[in-house]
C-alpha cells in the first residue's frame, strides 16, 4: 500500500472520527448487538447440548448442524463484542493480539459456517436423488467438519498477516494539535492494491457467491424430485416429511444469504470505490450492514430448534431432566424425520425409547433424529 493511500485512508479516518455517533445511536448499537449475542449464545449452546447429549441425535445432518452452530458461538463470542467496542470508540484499545484474532475469527467462521450449509444439501441432495448409493455415515461427518476449520483457518491466514496495530497514519498531519498523535487504529496493511482487492474478491466469490450458488442447486433439484412423487401411493406422510424438513433446511440457507448480502455489498463497494462511502455515515452504514450479518447466528436455533417441536419437546424434558420412562406417553411428530431406506423397500417404524419415529436397524448413525434424512416415495 503507497504511502499517499495510507495518508488518505488516515485522513479519511479523522474525518469520520469527528461525526461521533450520538447517545440514542450508541444505545440502539449496544442494546442490539447484546441481544444478538444472547440469542446466538443461549441458542446455539442448547442445541449443541441437545444434540451432544442425545445418543440418537448424533447422525449426519446433526453433526453438522452442531458445526454451523459452534461457528456463531465463537463469533458471538469474539468478533460481535469487539466491533461494538471499536465502533463506539475513536481508537483500538483492546491490544494487537485482538487486532489479528478477530478478523481472522470471523472469516473463518463464516467460511465454516457456509461450508456446513453446503454439506448438508450435498448430503440431502445424495440421499434423495441416490437413495440406493452411497451415503454417509456419523464418522464421516466428523471427519468432514474438521476439514471445514482447516479450510477455514487456511482461507483466513492473511488476516493473521496483514492486520496490524499502528499510528504511523496520523504522524503526518498537519494540525496546530494532533489529538491523533497517540492513537492506534487497527488496518490492513497489504502489499499492494491488487493483493487485496485480489483477496477481498476471492472471498467474495468463494466464500459467499459459489457455495450459496451449489446449494440453491441441490434444493431445486430435490424440490422436482419429490415434485415428481406426489400420485405416489405412499407420499402421503413420508413425502410432506421430507418437504417440510427440506423447506426448514432450505429456509437457513436464504436466510443467511440475505443477512451477509448487505456487508458483501458494503465490503466490495469499499474495496473498488470507497469513494462513494459518505464520511460521515460511513460508520452507521457499517454498524447496519454488520448488525445485519450477525443476525445470521440467531438463525440456526431457531429455524433448526424452535421451530421443531420434536426439538422444543427435547428441550422441555432435558430441562426438566425428566427420565426416560416420564416421556414415553408423549405425543411426537407423526412423520418420520430418520428413515433409511432404498428404492423398492419399504422399512416399518417403531417408536424408540424417547417417544419419536424411527427405523430400527443396527447402526446408531441412522437412528432417530431431530433433522435427519428422509427418503421420499418410490418412484
């Protein structure tokens, strides 16, 4: 980066510094974002809890599910609580540790995050179309979401690189007096121009554009399939099952593409013409566009958790710490939300020991399940 880039951007950043936001918009910041991390937090742990804890939630949609949420307990965690410091603040004064660690978090999360949305509808995908090939077991979806953190902490790499702590920016201005002179801001420091805006698009297309892109993909293919079933004879319960589940599935997947689209646009339009960015609602359409993406870690609890009563159920009798021969009597989902099988077969049910649909069959990884695979009707 030439030096008059960097005297610009700190020229630029003194400006902006000088529209300070004001009581009720830092209050709106503060109440929003600790709501964020409450919800992603108290959300996202119990359905990691749940699914941990119960022997028979552990098949491959839940695995990953626990995946995606792991990625936005550490963001809420680490990335949601420094950006309100920083953004409230005229300097970084959380140190140069936190400086490389949160950027470098966030991207990594992020790229789990889309990354276990599309090994679920790959998985999905695989086990509709190709029912009678190969599908994946529990062990397999281990070994897949630890590929997803070292992809994602390799993709994330140059953030631990070029994110430094400095003030050489405001050494050079001329002002009578430099209130600036001792404050430290956290920047990307990259090579070149074409270094990081050659980053900043690959992220753009590999880590939001292309994945999301494969997994609208996959669903429409599985909505003309199970589309093609309905004068079977047995769609009746199985087929809207899997209907319901894909839509619920389907449902997180545009939710989290709609809630990263405004920072995705914000960031590219900073990279290629931050000029058009107004000086003083700079800050305020960031705090908005990353307010908006944050959100996204609310999203899985819900849609994977409350709005499932099977899960609601779960949490009822795990907080009640209820034992098992209490829960027999209760009333579950009629359709089944585990069922293996292949084209031909059809598998009988039986309730298992928590009240809820399942197939019996020797291998604990197709057992029943919060959100699990559903085969549709034979065609």
């Amino acid at each position: 980066m030439s030096n008059d880039t960097t005297l610009w951007e700190a020229t630029d950043w003194v400006d902006t510094s000088q529209c300070l936001p004001s009581v009720g918009g830092a209050t709106f910041l503060i109440v929003a974002y600790s709501a964020v991390i409450a919800i992603g937090l108290l959300g996202n742990a119990g359905l990691v809890f749940i699914i941990t804890r119960q022997q028979e939630l552990r098949n491959v949609t839940n695995i990953l599910i626990a995946n995606l949420s792991c990625s936005d307990i550490l963001m809420c965690v680490v990335c949601l609580p420094v950006t309100v410091i920083y953004t409230l603040m005229d300097r970084w004064v959380l140190g140069e540790a936190l400086c490389k660690v949160t950027p470098f978090v966030q991207c990594m999360s992020v790229t789990v995050s889309i990354f276990s949305l599309v090994l679920i509808a790959l998985e999905r995908h695989q086990l509709i179309l190709h029912p009678t090939g190969w599908s994946p077991a529990a062990g397999h979806s281990y070994l897949a979401v630890g590929l997803t953190w070292l992809v994602g902490c390799f993709i994330s790499l140059p953030f631990l690189s070029f994110n430094i702590l400095t003030n050489d920016p405001f050494q050079n201005i001329s002002l009578p007096s430099n209130p600036f002179r001792d404050h430290l801001i956290c920047m990307e420091l990259w090579p070149s121009d074409k270094h990081r805006l050659a980053y900043t698009t690959s992220l753009l297309i590999f880590q939001y554009c292309l994945p999301l892109l494969l997994v609208l993909l996959c669903y429409l293919r599985i909505f003309i399939r199970l589309r093609r079933r309905r004068d079977m004879l047995e769609r009746s319960r199985r087929t809207r099952g899997a209907q319901r589940i894909n839509i619920m599935l389907l449902a997180i997947v545009i939710a989290f593409a709609l809630c990263w689209l405004p920072l995705n646009v914000f960031n590219t339009l900073f990279d290629w013409h931050h000029q058009a960015l107004p000086d003083c609602q700079h800050d305020a359409v960031f705090s908005a566009c990353h307010l908006t993406a944050m959100a996204s870690t609310c999203i899985n609890p819900v849609v994977y958790g409350f709005l499932n009563s099977n899960f609601q159920r779960e949490l009822r009798t795990t907080l009640q710490r209820c034992q098992c021969g209490t829960r027999a009597g209760e009333s579950y989902e009629s359709f089944p939300l585990s069922t293996v099988g292949s084209e031909g077969i059809t598998k009988a049910t039986s309730l298992n020991r928590m009240g809820s649909v399942c197939v019996p069959s020797p291998r604990p990884e197709i057992s029943s399940a919060l959100l699990s695979k559903t085969l549709p009707a034979n065609s």
